[in-house]
C-alpha cells in the first residue's frame, strides 16, 4: 500500500487540506468579533454555510455517482479557491454578506469534496488496506488540526488577517494540483447518468437491506453525542476547576489518544472480530459518557477524554471501512453524501440540546443522559443483531 502514489497523494492532501481549514476557522473568528457584535447573529452566520451544505447533498450524490470522483474533486477544490476570494472581498469591505457567501460557497464545495474523498478510497487500495488507510487519513486529519490551529493563532498574533486567508489559498491551490496527480481506474459509470431512476431516494432501500449498514449508521450517533457537546463540556470542566490549562490537557490528551487508537486499529482488527469490536467501542464510549459524573475529579475527566480518543481513533476508521465495503459502490457517492447530512444535523442538534442541558442539570446530569442513550442504543442493537443473525463482518 504505502508504494501506491494515490495514497500518498490522499495523505498529504487530507493534510494540506485541514490546515487550509482550520486557517479559515481561525480567521472567520477573528472577522466575526471585529464586524459582528451579537453571538446568536454569529451563530447564524455559521448555519447558513452549513444549512447550504445541507441543501446541497443529495444533488451531490448524485452527481458523484454519475461522474469520475476525481473531477468531483477537483471541482470541489476550485470551488474553495473561489471562496477565498469572496473572503478577500469581505475583507476589504468588511462586509458580512461576503462572507456569507465565503461560507455558503465554502460548505457547497465540502458538500462535493468530503463523499467523493470517501468514495475515492476503495478505488485505490485493495480491500485488506482499507482499514489501514483510513485509520491514516484520520490521523492526518487530527494532526492538521493540531498543527494548523496552533500556526494560525502564532500567525494572528504577529500578522494581519488577510495573511490567514492568503495560506487558505496557497493550501486549497496545492489541493488542486495534487488531486490532479491522482491515477484512478473508474471504469465505466454503467450508464448511470442516463437512468432517469438513479436519484436520491434509492439511498434509504439500499440501507434497509443491508442490516450491518443501518446498525452502523445509528450506533455513529454514540460517538457523536460525546463530540457534539465536546467544546462546551470542556469548557465547564475547565470553568468548574478554575483552570484554563485543564482545557489544553484535555484536548492534548484526546488528540493523543485518537491518533493511538488510529495506529493500533490495523493491530486490533486482525485479533478482534469487527462486529464484537464495534459495539465494545459503542459501550466504552458511553461509559466514558456516564465517568463524566466524575469530572470534579481532573483525574477521571483527562481518562474519559483519553480513553474517548482512543476509542473513536479505532471506531471512526472502522465505520468508514464498514460503509465502503458493505455499500454497493454504485450507491457511494449518494450514501456518503447522505451520511454527511445526517451528521451536520445530528451535529446542530446535539450542540443546541447539550446547552439547554448544560444550564438545566449541570454537567452530571449531561453525563448520565448521554451515557444512558449511548449504552441503551448499543445493547437494542446488539439484541437486534442477535434476534436477525446479522452476520456482523466485513
């Protein structure tokens, strides 16, 4: 595997890529508390590049399906080129409606991106590698997150803003020049832009049939929970002890942590089988939900975010393996797509309901709720996996 150009290129464009990203989150914060006084008005500029992202999905999978993923791609990365620019324009004119439209046009170009990526991988490597693969793509993930938002407040503290955006470019410019070295047999499209049926829709059947698949995409919900509500249960944990270095720690620890569990899933995949090894995860998970009724204690919060990162470096890559082998590939493009919708939306809801919740019963009471969902969602499926014979492997 690691001798095949494609995934070399796949790796260090899921890096460029992230620090890219996260320059432009940096910046968007920078720009909102300059030009936008009221917190919900930055709430909603924020929705309104993820509701069009949303929007935007099903055309998407479509359009993955029925054309060559690698000029999906690249068109993806021409339209976050593009998006820069509206944010050079906001920039000058300290404009909010351009940067709307930077991000509108931002989460279209995702909405492209992020499924045909994923489509992309099974096409590369054989079905042994997958598992390796993804595990990598995540960790390069992680670390271009960690990488590219401590470069971008190094770079806000001694140049101005514009500078963020400029790096954005020259990273999304780089994108599009390595996805054009990608060499992929696609083959035929067996005709599918010309079948009037192959829409959108087809997507929820698919699923159905395939038991493994459904289980797989609720039991995601588990690890989202935990994610969702990640930045606000961090920042009462650090608020409860009085201790701003605590966040760091946690966060430091959880990256660590992921990336471990990243390295270790090839390992632990080949002595575990997968079906036994997704609901283990499923059920650590939520007992790292329900330790958060501990979190007065630093000790047992920096093992419930360590023992997390492991956890979701093993599940995440596992899930994505799961999906890419157990779906047709004629439906990857539309699944994906679909899969990022319901996680943007699972996502806003999860981060709505986690400060109600945080103001209504206080840190326990969120830990107990999420921890209870979690494990009564694990053990309803694994007593629906037994009642069908839901062969659980890939």
């Amino acid at each position: 595997m690691w001798r095949n150009r494609n995934v070399w290129i796949l790796l260090i464009g899921e890096f460029v890529v992230g620090l890219g990203l996260w320059a432009g989150i940096i910046g968007n914060l920078a720009f909102m508390q300059e030009v936008v006084p009221s917190d919900f008005h930055k709430s909603l500029i924020i929705a309104s590049g993820v509701l069009a992202g949303f929007l935007v999905g099903p055309l998407a999978g479509r359009m993955i399906d029925q054309s060559k993923k690698k000029t999906v791609v690249q068109w993806a990365s021409i339209g976050r080129i593009v998006s820069i620019l509206f944010m050079f324009i906001a920039l000058y004119t300290s404009s909010v409606f351009w940067m709307v439209l930077f991000l509108i046009t931002l989460q279209i170009a995702a909405a492209f991106y992020m499924p045909a990526l994923q489509a992309i991988v099974p096409l590369i490597v054989k079905d042994k590698d997958l598992m390796t693969l993804n595990a990598w793509q995540m960790n390069a993930r992680t670390i271009s997150r960690i990488v590219g938002t401590a470069v971008a407040g190094l770079m806000l503290s001694y140049f101005e803003l514009k500078w963020l955006y400029i790096t954005s470019l020259i990273v999304y410019l780089m994108m599009f020049v390595l996805t054009s070295l990608l060499h992929i047999e696609e083959g035929q499209q067996s005709s599918m832009a010309n079948k009037e049926k192959s829409n959108f829709k087809e997507v929820l059947p698919m699923v159905k049939a395939h038991p493994m698949v459904l289980m797989t995409l609720v039991l995601i919900l588990i690890p989202t929970l935990f994610l969702g509500s990640f930045n606000l249960v961090i920042m009462k944990i650090s608020e409860m002890h009085h201790s701003a270095a605590l966040s760091g720690m946690i966060y430091t620890v959880e990256g660590i942590g992921f990336m471990l569990g990243a390295a270790s899933l090839k390992w632990i995949s080949e002595r575990v089988q997968i079906g036994k090894l997704l609901f283990t995860l499923a059920f650590v998970i939520g007992a790292m939900e329900l330790l958060l009724l501990l979190a007065d204690r630093q000790l047992f919060a920096l093992i419930a975010f360590g023992v997390f990162g492991f956890s979701v470096g093993c599940f995440f890559p596992m899930t994505m393996v799961i999906f890419q082998k157990q779906v047709p590939k004629e439906f990857h493009g539309r699944f994906f797509s679909f899969r990022n919708m319901i996680d943007s939306v699972i996502f806003q809801i999860v981060i709505v309901s986690t400060g109600m919740l945080l103001d209504l019963i206080g840190l326990n009471g969120v830990g107990l709720v999420f921890g209870m969902i979690s494990i009564g969602l694990t053990i309803t499926f694994l007593v629906y996996a037994k009642q069908k014979n839901v062969v659980m492997d890939v």
